[in-house]
C-alpha cells in the first residue's frame, strides 16, 4: 500500500480551498475516496488526515473500547464526531473547515505532512517549530527502528 510521504505547503484562497498534494490524492483515490477525512488531532494544534484505509483502522481501535465508557465516547466525539470528508473538487482541492483550519491556526497556506499512513495539516511556522523539536528529539530514539536486515541468523536482535 502506497504511505502518505513528503512535505508540502500550499495557499488557501478566500474561500477557504486549498489544493491536496498530488501524491496524496491519489492514494485516497486508490482507496476509493475522492477526497480526504480530517479531524483535529488529539496531540496538538494540527489536523489530521487520511483516506478510508486509516479512517477503517481508527473505527477497529474505538471498537476495541467499552461501548459504554466515557474514554470511547471522549475519542470518538473527537475522532469521529468532528471529522469531515472533504471531497476534492475539479482541481484537486478541498475546502478547510473554518473549524478544522481555527483548531490548527491555519489562515493563509497550509503544510500537508506525510505520516505513512496518515497525514497532518499544520500552520507553517507551527510546524517548522515541531519539526526542529522533533528532529533533535528523533536522534534519541533511532534505536526504536531497528532494521529487519540487524537481526541474527536466530532471528533475534543482536
């Protein structure tokens, strides 16, 4: 399955439509949506993103919870009940939610961050700062993704 990859910044007009990257439409599309679900992430002032693929597994998640406990219904209002399918329009493009783009600070442009099977949409300068607080922090945890190819002949890790 193809994973959302890259970083990309793009404008928003008036009306509040910015266009998807390319590359990112064209997994939603592969996974039959013609358009993205966003919903305001629960980690901090940014969206998220993604097609039916990811939207199945957070369904799969939430199913995992008690019906009836106050932790499902608090995740879901969040995760389900404040997304949106924004479908694109002819020239790629999707109208931000006023209240997706005020969660995110978002006004004028837009980055669009791959997450593999997900994306973020992030105010620019917002995400320049986590970007540098997150590439100091990552050096300490390279060991996290140890390679398939570092393993022993005992299928051990060394």
């Amino acid at each position: 399955m193809e994973s959302f990859r890259g970083r990309f910044t793009n404008k928003i007009d008036a009306k509040g439509r910015v266009s998807v990257p390319a590359k990112f439409r064209a997994i939603t599309i592969a996974q039959g949506l013609g358009g993205i679900v966003c919903f305001p992430s629960i980690q901090g002032a940014f969206v998220e993103g993604c097609g039916p693929a990811f939207s199945a597994v957070i369904d799969e998640m939430l199913d995992r919870l008690d019906p009836f406990s106050r932790e499902r219904d608090l995740l879901a209002s969040v995760l389900l009940g404040d997304s949106a399918e924004l479908m694109f329009d002819s020239d790629g493009r999707i109208v931000l939610p006023e209240d997706l783009r005020a969660h995110a600070n978002i006004t004028d442009e837009a980055t669009f961050v791959g997450m593999g099977r997900k994306f973020q949409i992030w105010e620019p300068r917002a995400y320049e700062t986590f970007r540098a607080e997150a590439l100091e922090q990552a050096r300490a945890h390279g060991d996290l993704l140890r390679s398939p190819l570092a393993l022993g002949s005992g299928g051990g890790a060394r």
